[in-house]
C-alpha cells in the first residue's frame, strides 16, 4: 500500500509521543455568542438571542491540550440543546480520563459505553482529540483528514422568519456583504429553501 508522504512524516513526528500521551484534565466552558442581527426566529415563535456555545479543553500529561465546541441553535430547534453537552461531557469526562487521546476509535468507544447516542455531545471531545492528534504531528487537523480541497468556499447565510419583505431586505444586505446563499430551513416539515445570489 502507498502512503502520502505527508502521512509518513506524521507517522514519525506522532509516534514518539503519541505512545505516552494520556487525558489528565478536561475542562468545560459556557461561552455566549449574541448574534449580530440580534435575533434568529423561526416557526412557532421560537427564537434564539444568543447561541449558547459549550467549548472543552482537554489537558494532557504531556502539556499538550486539544480544544473543541458544539454550539447548538437551540433546545427547539434541532435535538442538540447546550445544556445538554454541557451534562453528557460531565458524563462522559470521568471515563475519558487516562485515556490515550490519540487514540480515536478506543477514545469512541468509552465514550460509547458510557453514553448511548448525543452525537452532538461527543463531538467537542471529538474535535479536542484531533487538535491534540495534529499537534502532536505538526500538522492542520484539515490534513489529517484528508487534505484541503480548494482555496475558498461559498459560505451561506440562515434567514430568520419575518415578513417576506423584510427577509428579503435581509438577504440584499448579506449579498452586499458577500454571501452568495440563503438557507430558509421549516423544522416544522423539513423543508429548507436555498436561493443562490448571482
């Protein structure tokens, strides 16, 4: 099998220490992000003011330490809600503790006997582990799983309900500021409409 050289200068740089390395703390952070617009609204009357960000630092005996974050919209939005990963990462921190961090399946499964599903809570940790992993290689995490495809992207913009005449005065707005998508997402149906600027 043919490795890319950049996996084989990995492999050297994270092999010496990444037999060594164990999980010796993790910390856990609430971090409010208000939005710029100061509201996203959807359906039923639901709204969110500020996304209410979970962001974990995991520490290492090495003093390597990996950084993640899940932010949820929120509890009525989708079934990701803060409060939520804030209590399955204390859940799940007590066994990811000695742990080989570098180790993701092993890492995957403790996380797995320890809390069934909550996706969304594991993958803080999971983000903290790949930042520990590309450190450890010298490496973006981006590399590490797969490499960078291009050099820039189409982001897009979320519209928050209001009256058509004001989304669409909100969709100008993001236009002039250089978004080329607009996603209108009806948790209600699952319907989501995209309309692409030209």
């Amino acid at each position: 099998m043919r490795v890319a050289p950049f996996l084989r200068t990995a492999r050297r740089s994270f092999t010496a220490q990444a037999e060594a390395v164990k999980i010796t703390k993790i910390s856990l952070y609430k971090v409010g992000l208000p939005l710029h617009e100061g509201s996203y609204k959807w359906s039923g009357g639901n709204q969110v003011v500020e996304f209410d960000a979970t962001v974990v630092k995991i520490s290492t005996n090495i003093g390597v330490e990996g950084v993640g974050e899940c932010t949820p919209l929120g509890p009525a939005y989708l079934p990701a809600y803060a409060e939520g990963v804030r209590t399955g990462i204390q859940v799940l921190a007590p066994t990811l503790l000695g742990e080989n961090p570098t180790r993701l399946n092993a890492i995957n499964q403790v996380m797995d006997n320890a809390l069934r599903g909550h996706p969304y809570v594991k993958s803080a940790l999971d983000m903290a582990c790949w930042d520990i992993m590309g450190k450890l290689c010298n490496m973006p995490v981006c590399e590490l799983l797969g490499g960078r495809f291009g050099e820039n992207y189409k982001l897009y913009r979320a519209i928050s309900q209001d009256t058509p005449q004001r989304m669409a005065e909100n969709v100008k707005s993001d236009v002039g500021q250089g978004y080329r998508c607009a996603l209108r997402y009806f948790p209600e149906n699952g319907l989501c409409l995209m309309g692409i600027a030209r």
